[in-house]
C-alpha cells in the first residue's frame, strides 16, 4: 500500500523516516514542509536523511509557510539546522521539480482510494492540496497524523500543540476533509518516551553503525532536554509514535473514537484540538485518538531500523 511521509525533518521527523524507509514501507514520496525549522533547512535535512540510509525516494519540497499563521520554528528543540546542528557532508541529491503539493494530488490520481499519507509535521502541505483539488480527499485512504493534543496540554501555545498550532487553519481543514484518521496528539507522546535502554536491548555493538550513530548523535541533546523539562531521560520522539503504528498496528494499546477539530479563533483558544469525548456536538467521530502504545515495540521497531 503506497505510503506519501509529509515532514519537518526534525528529529523525530528523522526517527519516522528511518523507521518506515528501513522497515520496507512502501513510501513512494517525501513532502517536506515549514516546522521545526525553515523549509531550506527541513528538505536539506530530508535529502541528508536519504543519502544517510542509501534511499532513492524522491523529496519533495512543499510549502514555506502556514497559510495565515506567523513563522513558527523549534529551534530549542531540534537545532538551528533541525536536526541536531551535527556536522554534515554536502548532499548530492536533489529536491524533485514538482511541488509537494501537486505531487500529492498527482500520487492520489496514480493510486485512487489506495494511497495513505503519514503527516509528522504542520499541514500544511495537504491543506493546500485538499483546497486545490476538491476531489482529493475522496480518493485518500487514510492519513495517520502526530498532532494536536488529547487534553488542551500545549507545547507551543497554552493550548496548542506545535504541528497544529503552527498552521491551525490547515490543521482544520484536514480533520473537516472526511478522511479516516488516526491521531497521535501531544499526551500520549509525553506519556510513551523511548528510552536508550530499550533501544540497546539486545546489544549495544548492533548500534554501531553510521546510520544508529549519526541518529544518537542527533538525539543526544534531546535527552538533556527532556529531562530538564520533563524531569526523566527518554527519547521523547513523537513522530516515531505515528510511524510506528503504521509498520505495527499492534503497536496502539488504547484509542477512542471522537469527533476533533481544531480552533481557528480566539486570544488563548487558536490552535486548540476541541475534542468531543461526552458526544455532544452530534457529530460524527471524525479521528481515531491514539491515548497508549506499547513503547517496548515502538523501541524494537526504531532498533530494527537502526541496525537494519
Ligand atoms: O509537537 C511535536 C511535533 O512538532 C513533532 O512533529 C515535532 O517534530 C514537531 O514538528
Ligand atoms: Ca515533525
């Protein structure tokens, strides 16, 4: 089932991307967006991680920036680079001519009602794609997205999550466009850190090689970072989450049926994921909201791409 991985390479970004691209998903593009850092920087990132794993996937760039929403980048978090400020080789590759946007309208006529697309970073890109082409939603199969929050616990604004509080206009229009979607909101991803332990179980020397290294590496501030904030080490890869349910459904352990959109306007409200748990809006349930994952197979899934 072809796979289109819409990013904002980005760390977490890079645990996604490995995973699914090592793991034999059958991703047929990259879409790149504005996010944890300026587009120049996340497709650069991107081209980096498919030369790191000897990919061919073609890259795509899509759009700089939201579509009202003022910049918004992660730089704390990810680097200034974003994707951990390491060292890197001039890249040899190249981004496709054709934009992300159209690509993903053009990948959906070459595989009607087939193809699915793991979003990890603001939606732009598909928002833009679903506004262009009406048609475009009805021939999606499904989209699995890391987004948005399970309880109003914000991590860029008071209540919004990043990806969605990035681009909230287009965030609304992807849970308004009738596609079945599953999401992994902000919580769960606080609550399911991947911890080093578990990505060593079974051996560290696996792990010495240039893709593992060059991935720790990458992450190695993240784990100061986190536990500065959080108070405890782990590897808080949200993004991984989402993928890894997609190369293992096993992997979700809880998940509700709920009507979700997101919040448009207002001073402290914009951006906010509104979730119908007590179903008293009379809509539909629109988004299947990932609550738990068993973090030991998300772990052995990262492991299996870093040693692959
Ligand atoms: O809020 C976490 C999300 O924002 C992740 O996708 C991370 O990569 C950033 O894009
Ligand atoms: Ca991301």
């Amino acid at each position: 089932m072809p796979w289109i991985i819409d990013a904002d390479p980005g760390i977490d970004d890079a645990a996604a991307i490995i995973t699914c691209l090592r793991l034999g998903c059958d991703v047929v593009a990259l879409s790149i967006v504005h996010g944890n850092s300026p587009l120049e920087n996340t497709l650069l990132n991107a081209l980096r991680l498919k030369e790191l794993i000897g990919s061919a996937v073609p890259v795509y760039a899509g759009c700089p920036r939201a579509i009202l929403e003022p910049r918004r980048n992660a730089g704390e978090i990810h680097g200034q680079d974003g994707m951990g400020d390491l060292q890197w080789e001039p890249v040899q590759s190249k981004a496709e001519a054709k934009h992300a946007v159209d690509m993903i309208i053009e990948q959906s006529h070459l595989h009607p009602g087939n193809l699915s697309i793991l979003a990890v970073g603001p939606l732009t890109n598909l928002a833009v794609a679903l506004v262009k082409d009406s048609t475009l939603a009805q021939r999606i199969k499904e989209l699995v997205l890391m987004g948005g929050t399970s309880g109003a616990r914000g991590n860029t604004t008071i209540v919004g999550e990043f990806n969605f509080a990035a681009d909230p206009e287009a965030a609304a229009i992807v849970l308004e466009a009738g596609i079945p979607i599953t999401l992994v909101p902000w919580e769960t991803c606080l609550e399911n850190l991947v911890t080093l332990e578990q990505l060593q179980t079974g051996g560290t020397e696996a792990l010495e090689n240039p893709v593992a290294e060059t991935f720790l590496a990458m992450t190695a501030e993240l784990l100061d970072r986190t536990e500065n904030v959080l108070g405890y080490r782990g590897f808080l890869l949200c993004d991984l989450l989402a993928a890894a349910l997609v190369m293992d459904p096993l992997v979700v352990t809880e998940a509700v049926d709920v009507f979700a959109a997101v919040e448009t306007n207002g001073t402290y409200g914009r951006g906010l994921t509104a979730i119908d748990y007590a179903k008293l809006s009379g809509e539909q349930p629109n988004v299947n909201l990932v609550l738990g994952v068993d973090t030991d197979r998300v772990a052995a899934l990262l492991r299996q791409a870093l040693i692959a």
